[in-house]
C-alpha cells in the first residue's frame, strides 16, 4: 500500500497492526480500515469515534481482489451514515483536508524535532533564572552563567538552518535517502545566506568567509521552511525521471539541478533593493507581528484559535504549528535572545503562558479538577484521576479525546473563552492593578508543573497565587457548564460490566 502511495504521490501512511491493539493507536491515525474478517461490534466503533474520526470496514470484493485503485477509491469515497459526515461538514471537512496534506504533516512532524531543541533551550534558560540570589551570584563569580548561555547561543542561532534539514528529512522519512536529501536541503540552504568571503594575502589562495548567523537563527524560519519545501518538491520530481536508472546517477543529477535552481534566485534577490530573500522575508514577517509586537490583542488571537481548532479535533501541532510556528518561534526566540543579552523582551505578552493555559489548551485543569470532585459517573472520575498527573503538567491529550471535550457541545463556549478570561486576569493583577510582579523575561518550558512555572517566569510567589486564584475562577466557569453535561448527556460507559 505504500508503495502504491509513493507511487501515485498520495497522502497516506498506512500501518498494519493487529485488531487486539487498535485502540491503543487510534489517536495517532486520521482513518481506520477493519478487513472484513475483523468486524468490529457497534460497542468498539462508539469508542473508537471518540479517538479517531474515520472507521471503516473494508468491503469483501476489495478486499479479496488486492486492488489497491478500488480499495483508494473506497476510501475517499464520501460517508455513508450521519455520524461520519458530522466530521467533514463545513468547516471541519476543509480543516481536516487541510491538515492531511503531505505538507502539513511534514511541518508538524519538523516542529516536534524543534520543540525538542526548544525543550533544552527553556532547561538552560531555567538553569539561569533561579530565583535564589545565592545561587544567582555563584553563577556570576563561577563563570558558569555565560558556560550555560552557550547552549542557548548556538541554538537560536542555528535553528533556521537546523530546520532546513530537518523537513527535507522528514518529507523524505520513508525512503532511504532521508539523510542525503536532508544535507543536501541544508546545502541549498546556505546558499541563500549572504556570504562575505575574503582572500588572505595578493599571493595565496586562501580565503576565508564570513556568514552573519542573524540569517541562521529564528528570523530565518520562514525562509527556511519555505526553501525546504520547495527543495523537497523539485528533489521529488528529480527522482522520478524514468531516464536516470541509477541511484547514483539520480543523486548527482539532483545535486546539480537543484544547487544550480538556488543559485539563480540568489543572484535574482541580488539584483532587487533587498540584496538577499531573507531581508525581502524579514519585512514579510514584521508586517505579520506588527498586530501581535503592538499589544495583547495577538496574543489574544493566538488563545482563541489554539483552543478553536484543539475542538473540532484538530491537535495543535496538526495545524496551528502549521500555520503559526513560524510567527511563535521568532517570537520565542526574540524573547530568549532577549533574555540572554539582560534586554527588555519584545513580545511580554506570550510570557503569560503558565497563567492562561493551566492545564493545557483550554484551561482544563479546572475541569480535570471538577471530574474527580463533581462527577457522578464511576468512568467520568476514574479518567479525571488518570488524567490529573499529566493535567498538572499541562498535557491535556487524555481529557481531549477521552471526555471528551472534542465537538462537544456543552463545551465549546468554556474551552474557547476561559483562557481569554484568564490572560485579562493576568492583565488586571498585573498591568492595571499591578500586585502580582510582570514575568521577568526568563522563558519556561510549558511543561513545568502547576504553578511551579508561573513563580519561575515571574520570580515571585505571588505567581503561585495569582494561579491558586485562576484556578478557582476557571472551576467556576467551567462548573455549570460541565453540571449540564453531565445532566443530558447519554454517558457512554467505558467498564465493559456495564451498559
């Protein structure tokens, strides 16, 4: 079936694994297909609708002929039944397109492997910014505060050129020559970096270049994910030419063709008043964060749609890192150079992060907390307990889906609008009537526990109370609406002795 995929330059990924498991991996599929022999019960699919959106059972005649055409043309064929079509109506239907394209999950997948270098970056940046003097000044008269900025130099100003790699990487993660064409990508990368080179002395030929990292680092992204995308596409289309046989063949050819494609839009950005594609993309950018540089409101935009498209059952990283990890990560980025260098940061706002999503997107710890203290189903509390732990650390993937707050109704109003509620609060204890200390700059990763990370970020106990306070507001948003659903809700009993 993968084959047949490459082949035709489909957008899917299939994996076989046994019927006894399925529901262990459901989540991490847009579609399940059952063979005929397999049949699941109606008991099966009602839980698996809350994990994945598309179960199907293959039809005995496909199934039997091995056609891979039919069997494609089932597939995307358009939903029979009422409880299928709910999820590709509309809206949902365009999203869902959307984040199923091979570009999509390409970047989604390269924002993983970037949040990890962001992950190491926020552990050094929480290594300098205890709030102890005592250990603040050690720091200082050891030399180990400017050791440990290093990590965090070098990573912003490589993460432009890290991700030119790794997407090609990524688009390619299925076939062998993943590392070539991510080398290669980097390689078309770099040429696009303005360049000074310089020859030492009339009678040698020794040169020495010189690359400004401003164009390597987080205001490289753009140019970056876009010049590996493209990379990725002509690569593609190189590998196909049925007149190169060999594999080798094929790899000069492609290095040829595609440094040769690089260079001349280089040289075409020479000849215009930017001088090189990333000024020409940095202006882009700055017209981009102009609303979001000026104020809250951005920031706002950012909670609102975070928390709109977590919903409808499209997981951040589906789609939001698609169209905003690049805005976020030069924001992120801004901030963290900021830090480093004792200035004031750029973007104060995305700072609020530990006080307006406690518990993940959408605030749910409040309703994770309301679960084991409120709910009168044995299942509803037995998933509030499990989902507590990951709660606190503000991962919320088991009250998403497993609630589940995914197009539920009763929901929708208090998962969009109680992390907005959050950050005015934020705003008045600390703007308006400022009691609570403004985070002070240091970028925490937002997987610090409850409460442990808005005393970090802000340097004040006085963070833990203002999100104590938070809390208690958010249980009681999040209470009638959660009564009601629990009220008119047909709960569907996941222990197996029960109907």
């Amino acid at each position: 079936m993968n084959q047949y995929v490459q082949l035709n330059q489909l957008t899917y990924h299939f994996s076989s694994i046994s019927d006894t498991f399925v529901d262990e991996y459901a989540r991490e599929y847009d579609i399940i297909l059952f063979a005929p022999q397999t049949k699941p019960s109606q008991e099966q699919i009602k839980s698996l609708n809350n994990m994945c959106s598309c179960i199907k059972i293959i039809p005995e005649s496909i199934y039997a002929s091995m056609d891979c055409q039919l069997l494609f043309q089932f597939i995307e064929s358009p939903m029979k039944t009422s409880e299928e079509k709910q999820y590709f109506t509309g809206f949902v239907h365009v999203m869902r397109d959307i984040s199923r394209h091979r570009f999509v999950k390409v970047l989604v997948n390269s924002s993983v492997a970037l949040g990890a270098l962001m992950i190491v970056q926020a552990l050094f940046s929480l290594i300098l910014s205890l709030p102890l003097e005592a250990y603040q000044n050690f720091l200082d008269s050891s030399g180990l505060k400017s050791f440990f900025e290093i990590p965090i130099v070098v990573l912003s100003n490589s993460i432009g050129l890290i991700f030119s790699f790794v997407v090609a990487y990524q688009y390619r993660i299925d076939n062998k020559d993943k590392l070539f064409a991510g080398l290669l990508s980097m390689a078309c990368y770099l040429l696009l970096i303005p360049i000074d080179v310089a020859r030492q002395g009339s009678l040698t030929s020794i040169y020495t270049a010189m690359i400004d990292l401003q164009y390597m680092n987080s205001s490289g992204i753009f140019v970056a994910m876009i010049s590996s995308l493209i990379f990725s596409k002509i690569y593609d289309y190189i590998l196909r030419l049925k007149f190169l046989k060999d594999d080798l063949m094929k790899m000069a050819v492609s290095c040829v063709v595609v440094l040769t494609i690089y260079l001349c839009i280089r040289y075409i950005f020479m000849l215009t008043s930017y001088q090189n594609i990333f000024v020409y993309f940095n202006q882009f950018i700055s017209m981009l964060l102009k609303p979001i540089s000026e104020g809250v409101w951005g920031f706002a935009v950012f909670i609102f749609l975070s928390s709109l498209l977590y919903f409808i059952g499209i997981h951040g990283p589906q789609l939001i890192y698609t169209l905003i990890l690049p805005l976020h990560t030069t924001i992120y980025y801004a901030n963290i150079t900021a830090f480093a260098s004792n200035l004031p940061a750029p973007y104060p706002y995305w700072f609020l992060m530990p006080w307006v999503f406690m518990g993940g997107v959408g605030a749910t710890l409040a309703l994770n907390v309301l679960m084991i203290i409120k709910s009168k189903h044995t299942s509803t509390k037995t998933l509030g307990k499990l989902a507590l732990m990951t709660s606190l650390f503000n991962i919320n993937e088991p009250l998403i889906y497993g609630f589940p707050i995914v197009f539920n109704p009763f929901m929708f109003i208090p998962f969009t609008s109680i992390p907005l509620i959050n950050l005015l609060i934020c705003i008045i204890f600390m703007k308006l009537i400022p009691i609570v200390p403004f985070p002070t700059g240091a970028e925490i990763s937002t997987y610090m526990p409850f409460g442990v990370g808005a005393m970090l970020t802000n340097n004040s106990w006085l963070g833990l109370l203002l999100c104590i306070g938070i809390l208690i507001v958010d249980m009681c948003l999040y209470y009638p609406f959660f009564i009601n659903y629990e009220k008119n809700n047909n709960h569907i009993m996941f222990n197996k002795n029960k109907k």
